[in-house]
C-alpha cells in the first residue's frame, strides 16, 4: 500500500492533499444544505485532512471526529495502531442538527450489571450486586455471566428518583404506600399523579399495583428493570465493529459502520454519494436501508470497479 501511495501521488502528502481538497470542494456544491461528509482516514493523515474539511466546509460545521476500532492491530515499532477515524463535517451545522437523527445500541451485559446494581430475586427479596457478590465469593461486575449461572431468575433493576420541582395539582400532595404515608417535598411534586378528579386509579397507584415501587432513604422511587429498555445513546466511540467480514481489500469497511452513518443523517428516499467507492460497499448499504445512491470510482482503468484497490472517503446527504 506505501508502494502505491508513493506511485499514485507525485508530490506525496502535497498531491494527495490536493486530490481530497478537490474533491471535498465539488462534494460542498453537491451537498444538500443539511448534507453531511464523512471521511475515514488512518491516524497518519487524520490531522492534515481535518484541516482540509475545515478549510472547505468551515470550522464551526465540523461535528465530530469518531475513533474507529479495527479487526486487529498493524505492526509498529512501539504500539501498534488498532482504530482509524472518521471525520463527519456537515455542510450547514444547524441545518443538519435538524436532519440528525439519534441512534440506541445494545448495553452489553458487563455494562448493565453496573448500571444496574439492585436485584430482584426470584422470591420477591431486593438486595445489591455488592451484597450478592459478598454472600457467594463472586465479583459479579467482572464476571457478569456468573451472576446469570448463580441467579438464573433474577432480574437487575436501578431504583430512580420519582419527584421533580414545581407544584401541580394532582401530583403535590401526600401518597400513601404499604401503610407509610410519603410527601414529594416542600415546592415539589411526583411524576405522575397521586390523586383524579374521577376517582380512577391514579398514576402512582398504577405504578404501586405494577410493584414498580421501592422504598429508598425515606422516600418511594422507581424501580427500572434493565430490560425495559437495555440500550443506550450512540457516542462518538465505535468500537463494537472490526473489519468488514470476509474483507477482501486492505480499505474494505464493515458494511455496519457506513449503515450508521447513513441513519444518523438521511431519510429513506435521500440520496448518499460515495465518490471513491471502492468495492461498493456503500452503494450495498444505501439500496438495503432505502436510500438512493450515486457511487463512482477515480481509478476508471479498471473494468471491475471491486479491482479499484481503494476508497478515500464516504459521503453521505439528503440532497433535494
């Protein structure tokens, strides 16, 4: 690959600088105004080609840089290199917060057993991960499947506060449960509701026949099973992935990380533009997920564009 970089570009960096200003430049003027440019680069050039997109698409419509993790580390003399990084710069900022749709993953079970740190038991009895962890010997935060083995019926559960400021009518008033009587607090209210006006079950009642209730300090709280909703919002780390499967070509890229950029900012019906489409990966993403597409590739000598050895950048718009 160094053999070919120094093949492709006369000038080194200077030549291939160039190449990606170029085009970045002719993708600004194809790009919607809520349109949206990633580009995945290795740590030896992710300096020079963020200044590139700054230069291009303006400092203050850089998003964000996202540390990409890779099948497996390449060799170096000292630490060997394990991520890339994509850089995402949308064209307008603010237009493109609008278009920005936020993505939930799966909380991995070692991460829900420390969110999460109550249990129910099969029995009905609540006790901590730190007690059950004290009682067998485990350390079940370091060993979350050993908890599963030990207690096959148990289910995790976080207890969270059921009150919140301000006054309102049905909700700023004394509930009674399991024969004590709880007050939201002085200028506070519950959640939900602890009396109606048509005498029906009230939100708080609901929630105690549901024993979605616990007893914390002195005050009732919620109890939140971890599988109500076992997700968590996408961040800028990425590292769940590794390379594209059954990867091919050194700059293949697994077909789930360009399916994330894609939903975080285009509507089914948008159009996404690679313009170094490499093997095609990107064009296989768009047509599966409902989105139009425009893939093109600049090594043109080759018949078949999977023999292109290489793609620089993804580009990805909702364009009009």
């Amino acid at each position: 690959m160094l053999k070919a970089f120094r093949d492709t570009w006369e000038l080194g960096i200077h030549s291939y600088l160039s190449y990606i200003r170029d085009r970045l430049l002719l993708v600004r003027e194809l790009l919607a105004e809520e349109g949206s440019v990633f580009v995945q680069i290795s740590d030896e050039n992710v300096a020079h080609v963020r200044e590139v997109l700054a230069e291009v698409f303006g400092a203050k419509n850089f998003v964000v840089t996202i540390p990409l993790k890779k099948k497996g580390g390449q060799k170096a003399g000292m630490v060997s290199p394990v991520n890339d990084f994509i850089l995402w710069s949308a064209k307008n900022q603010e237009a493109a917060r609008k278009k920005f749709r936020k993505l939930y993953k799966q909380v991995a079970a070692s991460d829900l057993i420390t969110k999460f740190n109550l249990v129910e038991l099969g029995d009905g009895k609540t006790a901590s991960i730190s007690e059950l962890s004290k009682k067998t010997g485990n350390d079940y935060r370091r060993f979350p499947k050993l908890f599963e083995e030990d207690f096959p019926n148990a289910r995790l559960f976080e207890s969270n506060d059921l009150t919140a400021g301000g006054y309102r009518r049905t909700q700023s008033v004394p509930f009674e449960y399991e024969g004590v009587t709880y007050h939201p607090g002085e200028g506070n209210c519950w959640k939900h509701s602890a009396i109606t006006d048509d005498r029906s079950p009230s939100g708080m009642e609901r929630l105690a026949k549901a024993r979605r209730l616990i007893v914390g300090q002195d005050q009732i709280r919620f109890k939140r099973y971890a599988t109500d909703f076992p997700y968590e919002v996408v961040t800028n780390w990425w590292d769940e992935f590794g390379g594209a499967p059954d990867q091919i070509y050194v700059v293949q890229t697994n077909p789930e990380i360009i399916k994330r950029c894609i939903l975080m900012t285009t509507d089914p019906g948008d159009l996404v533009l690679d313009i170094t489409c490499g093997s095609g990966t990107t064009a296989v993403v768009a047509e599966e997920t409902g989105r139009r597409w425009i893939t093109c590739d600049s090594f043109a000598r080759h018949a078949d564009s999977r023999q292109a050895g290489g793609r620089w950048f993804e580009t990805s718009t909702a364009h009009q």
